[in-house]
C-alpha cells in the first residue's frame, strides 16, 4: 500500500513511521521545511499540563507518550545517532487551587501522572532549590519527563529519509483534493504538479482548515500561537519542570530550559512580542529568581492546531473511501503524538487499536452550512 502523508510535523512523521515499519510505501509532503513548524517549537512536556482539566480522551492518548517514545528512541537511536534525550525531572506544580483536585486526581488515574506528592516547604526546598521562598508548599510529579522534542522530529526525519520505502517532498505545499467516486483519486501541489497514491492522511497541523471548502466540511481548527524563551545554565541546574499558573520552565540536560508559554489569537504569525516576552519572564522569574542571572540564547513562537475540547481527529473523514485525519492536537500534540500515530496506523490497517478511537472520530466533523 502506497500511503500520501500531507504534514511532516509530529502527526505526519509519527504516522509514516507507524506505517513505513508495516511495510507501507509512504510519501510525505510539506509546504517548508519537515519538522519546523509546532513540533518543532513545542516544550516536550510529556503529559497535558494539568492533567485533571483535560477530557480524558486526551490524557488516554497522552499516557502511552513515555514508554512509545521511549521504545521509538531505542529503535532510531543506533541508526541516526539522534537521542531523544528523554529527561525524567518530574514536576513540580505550585497553583494552590490546584492541589487538592490534582492529587484527588492522581489517586484516581494512575496516568498520566504516575506517582503525585505533597511538598512542605522543607521538602519543596529539596526537591527544587531553585524555587522562589514564597513558595510554601506544591505538589510534584515525579515522573514526568519531556522530550526535546526538535531531536525527536530530527531522529525520525533523518530515519525516515534514508528509508527505502520512504519519499520527502519538502517546500511542496499540496493546494487541492482531487475527488473522484468518493475517493481522492490525486493531490495537486502549488507547482500544479499531481501525485497519486492508495490512501492519503491530512496531518496539517494549525493549517488543517485549508481543507474545509474542498470537503465541504466544518473544520474547527485553528492557529494559537504560543511565545517561548530559551535561558542557557549550567549543566543539571534546575533540577524540576515548574509550572505556575499555566506558565513553565523545561529543564533539558545540558542546562537549557524551555520557558512559555502564551496563547494568542494572531491567525499565522510567528514574530515573537516584546510584552509577550515581559510576561513569561515574570512568571519565570517569579518561580526561579535567579533563572536572571543567566542568558537568553533564543526566542521564538510557534502555532498550536487548537481543536474543540484539544480532541484530535483521527480515523476516516466522512464520505471518502481513502482520506485519513490526524491534526487539532492543540496543546497536546507532542505527549499524544506517539498514540495518535499507532492509533491511526492501526485503524488504516484494520488491526486492534491502542485505545478506543470514537473520541477522535472525523465522522463527527459537520458538512459546511451554505447561506444561499
Ligand atoms: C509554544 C508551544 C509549546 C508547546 N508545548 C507542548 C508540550 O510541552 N507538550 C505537548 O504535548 N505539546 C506542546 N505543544 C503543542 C504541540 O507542539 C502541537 O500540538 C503539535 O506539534 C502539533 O503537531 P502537528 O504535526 O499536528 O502540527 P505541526 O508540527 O504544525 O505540523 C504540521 C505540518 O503540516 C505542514 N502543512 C500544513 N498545510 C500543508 C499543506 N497544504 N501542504 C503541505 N504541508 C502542509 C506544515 O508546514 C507543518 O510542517 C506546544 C506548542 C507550542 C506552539
């Protein structure tokens, strides 16, 4: 079977991984560069961040994210020499309103949590040394990891793209469905060039409305963009992840961390702003004081496809025989991605599914209304 995957982010190389080990022939098209857009730009938190205020079909997603990516990072490390550098620091949450519910939470589901603690203040002191003394008490996760999540995307590329069954066509952004018998016969890209396959998956990410009129669907997926700061620190400094009041801090092992994020309305905008910046580095340093006395290295926004309730679409799209979706994975995409992958691959080729996929069925998307 000869698949067309539209997206090379996380969804689209994930789902050509899956496929491409099942002995699929696969074909990835981007409009850019593969693996720059929101996978690249992610924080790599492997976990939704607040877990209890999710829908649980995103948190059934995200609890495999750990041990997929651990098995995945296994099997591509020996050949691209890529680590994933999984890094189990835990997390430390300090929003009080969030306390009791967050452990009632845990005690109920063992995932995606693991393990929940309440910190006292001498605990929190040794647990994170780093956190402002205001700070009396948290809870903390301590098996929470994140993913550098760019290496992620780098080891699969870099896998993928010496694949015999694998072809890349990057700066190839594909304009038109051609739909013929209630299948897509072809897909045309902006050169007006036709490609042709058996099955083709949609994994566009935050541009997955650009699909709507051709369908004749609602497609209720938008770009959020959300701002992040990279500080340079020594080595294993900041020993946690710490969230506040939706606002976090990445340790990754050589000493960068990851601080964000925002969420903004801007449609496709990717500049980062200067007020944007002030508010991640208040509540960055509101956390971690001396998080001052080191340098920023990098900024940059990306834009997360948000989708009602973060649900992703996986599975068939109404009407057509050999159309596949995997996008609207909002704020998520990058703890669901390994699943979302195996559940879809799973459903395209009629095998047992990870997780019950009617909470992500395209089905429920609408035919568009037409004001006449
Ligand atoms: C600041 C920030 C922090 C985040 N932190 C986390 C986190 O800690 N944990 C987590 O789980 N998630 C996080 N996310 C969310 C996560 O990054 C996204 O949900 C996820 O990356 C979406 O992946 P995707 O592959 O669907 O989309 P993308 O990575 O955006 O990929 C979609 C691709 O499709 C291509 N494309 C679109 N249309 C076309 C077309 N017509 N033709 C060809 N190519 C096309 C695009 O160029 C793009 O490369 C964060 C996101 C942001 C922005």
């Amino acid at each position: 079977m000869h698949i067309a995957i539209i997206g090379a982010g996380i969804s689209g190389l994930m789902t050509a991984l899956e496929l491409v080990e099942q002995g699929c022939s696969v074909t990835i098209f981007d409009q850019q560069q593969a693996a720059k857009a929101a996978s690249w730009a992610g924080g790599g938190i492997l976990s939704p961040m607040y877990p209890w205020r999710y829908d649980s079909a995103v948190n059934a997603l995200a609890k495999h994210a750990k041990p997929l990516y651990q098995a995945w990072n296994e099997k591509l490390a020996p050949q691209t020499g890529i680590d994933f550098q999984i890094h189990e620091t835990g997390m430390l949450i300090l929003d009080e309103d969030d306390f009791e519910v967050g452990l009632n939470y845990a005690k109920q589901h063992h995932e995606p949590m693991q393990q929940a603690e309440y910190l006292q203040q001498e605990q929190l002191e040794q647990v994170n040394p780093h956190i402002h003394s205001k700070y009396q008490h948290g809870i903390y996760f301590p098996q929470i990891a994140n993913v550098r999540n760019p290496r992620v995307l780098q080891s699969i590329t870099t896998y993928l793209k010496q694949h015999p069954k694998v072809q890349f066509h990057e700066h190839c952004p594909i304009q038109k469905l051609n739909i013929q018998n209630n299948k897509i016969s072809s897909i045309t890209d902006d050169f007006d060039q036709k490609h042709f396959a058996d099955e083709y998956v949609l994994a566009t990410g935050a541009w997955s409305k650009h699909w709507a009129e051709q369908l004749n669907l609602e497609i209720p997926v938008a770009p959020i963009q959300g701002q992040m700061l990279l500080f340079k620190t020594p080595e294993n400094w900041l020993p946690t992840m710490c969230m506040n009041k939706v606002m976090y801090l990445i340790p990754r092992n050589d000493g960068h961390i990851v601080c964000g994020s925002s969420m903004r309305n801007v449609g496709f905008n990717i500049t980062p702003n200067e007020a944007v910046k002030h508010n991640i580095l208040d509540a960055c340093f509101d956390m971690v004081p001396e998080l001052a006395n080191f340098p920023i290295v990098h900024e940059w926004a990306g834009l997360r496809p948000s989708s009602p309730n973060g649900i992703p679409y996986i599975g068939k799209m109404p009407e057509l025989n050999n159309l596949w979706a995997n996008f609207g994975h909002f704020r998520n995409g990058l703890c669901m991605g390994a699943a979302s992958a195996r559940l879809l691959r799973q459903l395209m080729l009629n095998q047992t599914t990870i997780e019950d996929a009617k909470p992500y069925s395209p089905q429920h998307l609408t035919q568009m209304d037409f004001a006449y």
